[in-house]
C-alpha cells in the first residue's frame, strides 16, 4: 500500500495502521503493509514516527511500484492528486481517496479510468459512514431527497450566532481564533466545501453525474444577526444546508447549498457546533439521519481505514466493490425550478394599504402568502412574510417587483425554509 | 430467489421486488427473481399482489430448489426459521435474514453453518443502516461503546410520558390504540425485543460472541410519572437505552438494557415518537449517531433488499461479504462490574442528621456523591442524589443498606445516569 500526503489526515492514517495493525490484518485476514508515503519535503515535522525508509518525494515511481496495490490519497486539490490515481489506475491499483475537490470535479474521469475499487467514504462528512449507506444500504431504495449539514465551520459559526446572538464577524473571528476556521475560510463561508459534497451526494443518490459546478451555491456571509433572531423568534433555526431533491415529477434533480431556516424540532436542528450531519428521505426507509464529526485528522482517517479494509478484502477475494452508478442519467435543473418556501423580511412605509400593495405583488407571481407579520411601526415598520411553496424564479421575480414599490423601503432578507413539510 | 414469510416485512418485499426490478436490477447487474413465496396458509389476504403460483406451505423444499440461490427469511422465530435457514445453507445458499431472536439467541450456529453470505441488516433497528457501517465503515476503527435506543414502542411509551406528563399505563394505552404496542407489549416493554439487538451490535462492534441470555435486561414497567418529572427537573430525559461497552481496562464488555437518565443536551434525548437511534463513540471516529424508522413494514423491507442486492452482486462476482468476526473474543462481565452514575430517590424523616447517615452509607460501599438535594419537608421530604461513576455491585449494596436504615422511609427509585460525561 502506498500513502500519498503525511499531513492532518495522512499522518494519522499511517499511525492507524501501524497501531491496529493486529486488528486490520484479522479484519482483512493478510497484513496491511505500507510500502512508502510521498511527501512534498522529506524535512518537515509530522505528527507520526515513520520509518524515513518509507519516505519519497517521488509519488509517481511509489504509485506505479509493482509492490503496491492499493494507493490510498490524501493530498487533496485537484492536481497532482489527479495524474497520481490515474496513472495508479492505469496499473490496476486500488484507490481510497478523501479528496472532494476531484470527485466533485472530475469523478467522472477516475470513474472511466478505474479497473479495482474506488471507494471514497472520507471525501464527505469525514467519519460519518454514508457513501456505503447510501451506495449499498439503500441500494434497493428510492432517494427522494438529501438534507446535510456537511461543513463544519459554516455549523460552528451559525450555531453561536444562534445560541450568543454574535455578528457573523464576530462568531467567524471565533471559529478562527479556535481552529474551526481557516485564516482564508472562503472555501468554507463561501459554500465551494459543501458544494463540493453536494455534488458527491447527489451523483450517488439520484445514480446521475452530477458536477461542483451544477450546484447553486448561496454561502453564509449575508446572514445577519437579526436574521437568526427572526428566525428563532418563529421557532427556527439557520444553518447552511446542502440539498439534493428530486423534482415533483420525479424526472431531474435539483442540487443547492444555501443557509436555510429549518424547524427546532427537525433532527438537524440539533446539531451543534462544528458536527455534520445528514437526512436523507427515502420512499421505503423513510426520514433517516447520520450524525457525526465532519473533519479533523482522527475522523477523517477512520474512514479512510475503513475503506483501506474494504478494498483490501476485495483484492484478496479477486472481486470489486460497487462500481460509479449512473444509470439513472438524470439531469441537474437550473435554480429556478427549485420549488420550496420563503422567509422574507421587508423594511416598510407604516400607512393604509402597504400591507395590500404587497400581498398583490405575491399574487402576480403565483406565490401564495401562508403568514404575515408586522413588526414595529412608523419608520421602522417591518413586513415578515412566509410563503407557501413555489418556484426560486417566481420568488425572485416577486422580489424584483417588491424593490420597486416606493412603499417598500428594502427587502431587509429573503430566506428559503426547508425541512418543514406543514402546507 | 425465494422469500420466507409474506407478512408485514414479507409483503412489502415482495412489493419492491416487483416495483422496483429494473431498479434493482440496474444495480445488480441482472434481474432478480422470485422463485417461491413461503407462507403458512396459501388463502390468506395480503398486502400485495402475488403470482399464486408462486405461493408454497412446503419452505423446505422451496429452499433447497436448485433454481433458488438466495434465501430471505421474514419469518421471524427460532423455529421453522433456524431449521429451513440451516438446509438453504447446507445447499451453499445465500441468505439474507431479518431474525433478531434468532440471530442474537443462536447466531453462532448459522455463522457456523454459512457456506456463503449471511447478511442481517434489518434485524437491528429496521431501516437504518448499523450493521453494515460497524462491519465495514468502522472496520478500521475501534468502538469503545454503542447506546442506542432499539425499540420503537418504549420510546414512543417514554416520549409520551415525557411530553404529557402520563403514567406508564395510559402511554401504553395510547401507543396499543394508535398500534406502536401490541395487545401483549411484553416482549418491547420488559426489553427482550432491544435485548436480542443489544447483543447482535454488541457482537459486531466488539468482534466478540454475544447471545441474548448475556445481556441484563430491565424493562420500562417500574418508570413512572415522578421519574420522569424528576429526571425533567434536572434537565434529562428517560429512554430505554441498549448499552454495549467496553470496560475500563478494555478486556471485556458490558452488555445491558435498561432505562436511564440521558441530558436532554444528548443527541439520543432528541429522538422522539416511536423513532430509533444508536450512537457509536470510536477511538478515531468520535461520536457518530444513526437516526431512523426500526420497525415497520416498508423501512425493514428497504433494509431487506439493501442486502439482498449486496449478497446478489456477491454472488456474481463469485465471492462473499464479510463474514462473523469474532477474532477479539472478549467476554461479556457480569452486571455488577458495569460502572456508570446513578440517580437515587430517597423518601426520608425530615430530621437533623439525615443526610449525614445518608452520605455515611454511600461512603461506606466507596460511591462518591455528585450532587444531593432536598425535596419538600416534614412527611413528604425526599432526598436526591446523583452519584459520581461507581460500580453496579457497590451501587446495589448502598441500597440494600439504605433500605435498612430507620430515617429511610423508601427507596423510591434508582436508575442509571448516561451519556453524560461529567465527573
């Protein structure tokens, strides 16, 4: 076996094996033996005793040895991660990869390419098991929809601002000053790290292609701390959800990241601080949940173990595991055609037939009101409505026509709310 | 394929078998047939529409047809099912079974016996996925403990009393007429039913030999309405809890159910109506949760042919799934050695020195008290203790010698404190 990348998660990949190396070889019933690790600097200080034998900086000699054959990748990024499992492919290796980035980019290449297994548990929600649940738990199933809290910063700053009331800023400074956050967190706040999951989820759930780049991505930088105020007051929560649903008709998919409201009482409201969490909806199984840490070098590393385990067994028996399914080829609908419901707040002019105007700015765009609420009065009065489900494009086109009533001072937020089935 | 038993589970089999092939057999990679339905009485009513040809009262000769290479028991039961089980296997079948008693009184003999796969996905906690995650997922992993709550109907019996207030009996009155218990709710609400999954995960999770006789088992009957506002008061919540853990020095495992007090903070405490859920905490993994239907028709069926596409696709490329892994043979400790905190209520006399006597008796059998608060005056006063980690035998001894003293009027209750970290 070759280990490509020693740092957060490598490092504790390579401890695993060599810890419970007793445990691994009755679970696979042969010892698992690391044949090298390539590192970009053979120097740096890592968090493991390895033989310095083991090391190279020359991935692609260790990839291609004939004495390797499973190569287990945790560089992450696209390249050279990319050049690396193909040209192992080409030699008919084994690959477990936790690199989200590539699968959510260009699976579909290593997919075309792969001649053993690749397996891939770690690339989303780190130790959470749900690529095997939903490749094979739920394989004579029918997914109807995919509902996954799936990056632990975006969690740990909504959910201070919920339980503190902080300014986005401030819990972002927070998450930062505890590690939850990078120095650059773009990747994160700005939803890329979900949507990449997103991507993963929706491909294996709907047995359909399904890239980064067919996801909507909304990140959390313009949640406000009056928004989750707003939403708590209506007893809700805000988190950053990604989600995969199938269209009413049944015959394309529709695949977001946004933050969203969700009532207290769904089973991912609970989840606090950097966890990850995943609700999937299927038509036999019904509402199930996984639960469990997202990221971190320990977590993530399991997983990778627990795929490192499974190919193993399956080069030992001659055989494969499930293979890329995308029999069901369906396709990826724009934005516009998601169909949920809406939070929107509007800052508005408090005098006679403001209330009307409104309403019948809802009503030519086909989208039913469920609730409205006044809040304040005379300058500061403020209009929160909550819709009944209808298409993004006709609550964009309901905004659109909102921001020109001269009643009408701001559209203060607009919120989609999710998880919440009551008509 | 041959399908035993065509009842709740059997019928929604059948169902998706027929509604979902070419689903499934896009995922197999070929059809998968039916080759016979084995019931008890051929002129039944059921739930689906069956070929009648199909229909047979003779499972055993149904089970060793040539043309049958895959057999799923629905039946439930030791016998016939242990027995018709046995001779598919002698014949080298494949066998996907949803038989909690069977498997957790008498697994060893079928993995014994199994010549091919024997997969059990649905026989803990219906549709979630939990075997298959701890088999494989976790694999590289080690499992420190599982909590799950297993049982469907002592938890909606639970909620209720937690959410209205009811005593045991009018929830259990209520979950009869709404169909969460049955007209004899012995085997769910004296823990059998949860006793026989406790000691199926525990097998898997600690690759060790369980069988349900292993397991202590306490029931729900003795929870009442005052244990439930108590444990409220304090910010838990009672749930009949399934408890396999490794013990301190990690060389056996305690296997248990009974009730217990969780925080309400516990992912487990949101776990509402008749729903299941089972927690994991592993060495790298941390804690993971599993949330979903256990029971009922369509969700077991969904678990049933989540396997029965895994042990056809095995059977294809001519190799088997993992098989029983009991390589760390640990043995199960006695109920004494378990060491967890503990809630006690105690009526006292309302007099000087109680509490001194009191804390003598606990200090006598070496369990140290966390907390200790007075409740009411006079006739009526009660003591309430919650008690640091102490071992079940020094814990039962304390009460035994509290029972004894002349200022305790009763013990009014005990029950074990989880999830809950706390010193």
């Amino acid at each position: 076996m070759a280990l490509l990348g020693c740092g957060v998660v490598g490092s504790q990949v390579a401890r695993l094996l060599h810890e419970q190396a007793d445990d691994l070889a009755a679970r696979v019933g042969a010892p698992l033996e690391l044949a090298g690790v390539a590192v970009r600097k053979m120097s740096r200080k890592r968090d493991v005793d390895l033989d310095p034998a083991l090391l190279t900086t020359d991935a692609h000699a260790l990839v291609t040895r004939p004495d390797v054959d499973i190569v287990v990748e945790v560089i992450g990024g696209i390249e050279p991660a990319r050049a690396l499992i193909l040209a192992a492919m080409a030699e008919g290796k084994s690959i477990v990869s936790a690199n989200k980035a590539l699968l959510a980019e260009d699976g579909a290449t290593l997919h075309a390419a792969n001649r053993a297994d690749l397996y891939f548990e770690a690339a989303v929600a780190g130790a959470i098991p749900l690529i095997r649940p939903l490749r094979e738990s739920l394989a004579g199933d029918r997914v109807h929809r995919v509902l996954g809290i799936v990056n632990g910063t975006t969690n740990y700053i909504l959910d201070k601002m919920d339980s503190t009331g902080a300014s986005f800023t401030d819990a972002l400074e927070e998450a930062q000053s505890l590690g939850y956050a990078e120095a650059d967190p773009t990747a994160d706040i700005e939803g890329f790290d979900a949507a990449a999951k997103a991507a993963i989820l929706a491909g294996i759930a709907f047995h359909s292609r399904v890239t980064a780049a067919d996801v909507h991505r909304e990140g959390i930088t313009e949640v406000s701390a009056s928004d989750v105020a707003s939403a708590k007051a209506m007893g809700y929560v805000i988190k950053l959800l990604a989600i995969c649903a199938r269209s009413d008709d049944g015959r394309s998919i529709g695949v977001r990241v946004h933050p969203a409201m969700i009532p207290r009482t769904h089973p991912l409201a609970g989840v606090r601080e950097a966890y990850n969490a995943v609700f999937v909806e299927a038509e036999s199984a019904g509402r199930l949940m996984f639960y469990g840490a997202g990221a971190g070098g320990a977590p993530t590393a399991s997983a990778v173990l627990g795929d490192i385990v499974a190919v193993a067994r399956n080069r030992i028996a001659g055989t494969r595991g499930p293979s890329e399914s995308v029999y069901a080829d369906l396709s990826v609908h724009p934005m516009g055609e998601t169909v949920t419901r809406y939070h929107v707040s509007l800052d508005v002019a408090d005098k006679p037939g403001v209330l009307a105007t409104v309403a019948e700015m809802f009503s030519r765009h086909d989208v039913s009101i469920q609730t409205v609420r006044q809040e304040g009065r005379g300058d500061d009065a403020q209009l929160v409505l909550v819709t009944h489900r209808a298409s993004d494009a006709a609550l964009s086109s309901t905004v659109e026509g909102l921001r020109e009533l001269d009643i009408v001072r701001a559209v203060a937020s607009v919120m989609r709310v999710e998880g919440d089935e009551a008509p």
